[in-house]
C-alpha cells in the first residue's frame, strides 16, 4: 500500500502577534497540507486536541474547525473519518467525498520535529521577555 500513499506534511507555523506597543507576543499554529494542497479554507484551524486523538484511534475527529471553535461555521457538518491501518492512516472526508491514506510514521517524525522547534522558540522568546502561545504551549 505504501506505493500509492498520499504525501502529509504537518508543521509549525509562528507569527508574531501585537496588542499595542508593550504587549507582543508568539503565537505557534498547525498547518496539514495534503498532496501539497491543504484541505481545510485559510479561515479554519486545525484543532490539536482532535487531530492528536486521530492518530491514535479510529472514528469521527473534527481536526478542521471555524476559528470561532464551532467546526459547522465553516461547513464541517460532518468530521473527518479516520481508519488505521497498519502503518498508514486513513481519512475521508464525508462532506466532499476526498480520501488521503498516508504515513501514520511521516506524522509522528513531523510532530517531534514540531515539539523541538517548540521547545527551542519557548527557550529564545523567554530570554526576550516574549511570551510563546498556541500550539505547544503546554507540551
């Protein structure tokens, strides 16, 4: 099955944030793109909590939501399906009829390059007095 597996990169995405002149701060986000292509709209999330339960059991995950938390805002009436098999994970999202199987292996390699990049922007941002928020925040 391995020879026909979608492509998955999960990564790290920081941007700086600014209230007002003396309050900044970093905020870490997950960006999925699938065969090169994310399937989700630029104004929806990924949430972490889904898509970090999706990788360890079969079922209905939300991991696409509304930046407002309610994942039929954005048209999520229905979540992504998930089915493991073997080494590879497979979605489908029922709203659309799209299907991705891929490496359940490739997502854990991206996820602990993720938790050090984490770790290495909390230690930089500390010393300057920045405070590091989002994804990881509590990892």
């Amino acid at each position: 099955m391995s020879n026909n597996l979608d492509s998955i990169i999960v990564e790290l995405v920081v941007t700086a944030c600014q209230a007002e002149a003396n309050n900044i701060w970093m905020q870490g986000g997950l960006e999925i793109s699938l065969n090169n292509e994310k399937p989700y709209t630029d104004s929806d999330i990924i949430d972490i909590d889904e898509f970090l339960k999706s990788l360890e059991q079969d079922g209905e995950f939300f991991i696409f939501s509304c930046h407002c938390g309610l994942p039929e805002c954005s048209g999520w009436e229905l979540g992504i399906q998930v089915l493991h098999l073997e080494e590879n994970i497979k979605w489908t999202n029922p709203n659309n009829g799209k299907t991705w199987c891929f490496s359940k292996q490739k997502i854990t390699n991206d996820l602990i390059n993720i938790r050090e990049e984490i770790a290495n922007y909390k230690q930089f941002f500390s010393q300057k007095d920045i405070a590091y928020v989002g994804v990881g925040y509590n990892w």
